[in-house]
C-alpha cells in the first residue's frame, strides 16, 4: 500500500501514519516528471482548508496516475468539512480514475484566525479522534467502499468559502514578525510550498498553501498573525518536528 500525505502540522500524517504503507509526502514529489503509481491499494491523506483541498494536493491529483484495485482519499478538519471530498472525487473522475472509499476525519482545528487552540485541546476528547482513525483504518483494511457525499446546504457553503483558499498567497506576507526570531530558519524548513527564504530577514512569497505550519513550529513563537485568536501553537503529538521538516522541506530540492 502506497499512501501520499500533505500535512502542515501533523494532523494527516498522524493519520497516514495509522493507516500504514509506504509513505509519501506530496511535496517531496508533487513536481517530479514521472507521478505514475502502481500498487494493490493508494491512498491519499490531507487537511481541508476552507473546504477544500489543499492546492498542492490538487495538482498533484491532477497530474498522478494511479493503478490500484483499491483507492482512496481521507480528509482531516477541525470544524467543516463541506464538500470537500465530493469536489475530490469528481476531480478524480475528470482525470480518469475514482476514489472507492473517501472519508473525513474530525481532528483539532488550528487555524489561528478563528479558533483559539486551548479551547480546541479542550474538545478533542469529544472528537473521538482515536476512535475514528482505528475505524477509517479498519475500513480500508477490509477495502470498504464509502462513496463521497455532500447535502446541498454544504456545497452551497463550499462554493461560497473555499475560493478563499486560492487567494490565500499573498496572506503570508502579512505575518508578523516579532523580536524573539533568531533566523533559525525552520519556518522555511516546513514549509511545503518553498514559500519561505530566511536571511538577515524572514522572506515570504505569494505561492502560501495558508497551512500555518510556520507560525505552529516556530522554536520561537515568533510568527503571529494579526488577528489571531491564540499566541499558543499545536504540532499533532504523534509527530516530530523532524518529521514534519523531512516532509516539507523543499529547499533540498535540486
């Protein structure tokens, strides 16, 4: 079993990392010239961000090709998840393939603008977040099929919400940097969309994927946003810092 992932602060590579398999990160590969896969079954995990999935994720949909008796898609978020996974699937369909299972997950939302991320700490027991994994990772162990739906309310939301997320690039250059930065550079080290160079200063571009694992990782809690709701940061507890640079990191690029 193949499984992609795209992660910003380890929600879904907490999650691809329960499923199993070999584990590819979306970033390390979403440019490569040859995006073919075969395997008996492929996955691909991902966080919605404004209901919605994550640019870099759809173009790597896009552009892949995958040979596989079993595929599927999990989405993790924190409040909504909207239409987001029945957009994906017929994504999938337009290039030539389908999703035999697509399912969502119901993790911690830190998305710094709206929610404060103690209170959001304070609702994962309600979530169930253990319980639900073990039976998406049951599901696709037992190869079930779970057609992607949505109700008509939530693809109203959807086509109202998620252009946000394709306008979201030229947001990071309106981060706000503090005293406490070292140029240490990990901001741009998690990055997955290279958005970041540091310097004497800290250089944000215009392609941001808005998945704030710049602000959530910073050693320094040095990033803020000027109208977040916490100055508290989250990184899954089920991943490194390592973990999620190896995933990100693509300054290595050659």
């Amino acid at each position: 079993m193949t499984v992609f992932y795209f992660t910003g602060t380890g929600n879904s590579l907490a999650v691809a990392k329960h499923i199993g398999g070999t584990l590819i990160p979306i970033p390390q590969v979403v440019n490569s010239p040859n995006l073919s896969y075969t395997d008996d079954a492929i996955g691909v995990v991902f966080p919605i961000y404004s209901l919605t999935t994550p640019k870099m994720v759809r173009q790597f949909l896009d552009k892949a090709h995958f040979e596989a008796d079993y595929i599927f898609a999990i989405g993790t978020y924190g409040n909504m998840p909207g239409a987001a996974m029945l957009n994906l699937q017929k994504q999938a369909q337009k290039n030539g393939y389908r999703f035999h299972y697509a399912n969502h997950l119901l993790m911690l939302d830190n998305f710094l603008p709206v929610f404060e991320v103690d209170a959001q700490v304070r609702k994962l027991p309600n979530k169930k977040v253990e319980e639900m994994t073990a039976k998406i990772v049951e599901d696709i162990n037992k190869r079930k099929q779970m057609k992607a739906t949505a109700s008509l309310v939530s693809r109203a939301v959807t086509a109202m919400v998620s252009p946000m997320i394709n306008s979201a690039g030229k947001k990071a250059q309106g981060f706000i940097i503090n005293s406490q930065c070292n140029k240490c550079g990990i901001c741009a080290k998690v990055c997955p969309a290279k958005n970041i160079t540091v310097t004497d200063k800290v250089n944000f571009e215009s392609q941001c994927e808005w998945c704030m694992g710049c602000l959530h990782h910073c050693p320094q809690n040095a990033l803020h946003l000027k109208n977040e709701k916490s100055s508290k940061r989250w990184r899954n507890p089920e991943v490194s810092l390592n973990e999620i640079i190896t995933a990100n990191n693509r300054n290595q690029e050659q």
